[in-house]
C-alpha cells in the first residue's frame, strides 16, 4: 500500500509555480494553499493566491515562503 508524507522546505516566492502547496510560515499547521495565480505588482513585488483569492502571499523575489514536498512511500504489513 501506497502512502504521502509530506516534508516542508523554504523557497523563495520567484520559485513558486501553479499548483505549489505554500505557506507564508512554514511552520504553521494549518493556512496552507495551492498557488493558483502568481502575478508580479507594479511595486515589483510577487503576489501568489489560491483559485478563492482568499489565501495569498506577497513578497520580493527572495523572500521565503513554506513549500509542501509530497513523497510517495511503501508501507508493508496488513
């Protein structure tokens, strides 16, 4: 049987692409998205919101978000 675990790593928000699972604090439980749209302001800053527009991040190309790394693993046993 097929299982997911998830790993959480920092990316810079120039990184993320459509489809990314993010958050604007990797630490955080619970407030993470998929990146739906990512637009660059006229401020020069990324905006990055989920298909509701609800959930968003806004930063400067280095700055940092969560990242969700999704791995498939075997689990044996019954």
């Amino acid at each position: 049987m097929q299982r997911k675990t998830v790993e959480i790593t920092n990316m810079r928000i120039a990184d993320v692409a459509t489809g990314d699972v993010i958050n604007r604090d990797p630490t955080a439980t619970s407030g993470w998205f998929v990146a739906e749209e990512i637009r660059r302001l006229p401020s020069g800053e990324i905006n990055v919101t989920s298909a509701s527009s609800q959930d968003s991040v806004i930063g400067a190309d280095n700055d940092l978000v969560g990242f969700q790394v999704a791995k498939t693993v075997e689990r044996s046993g019954a």
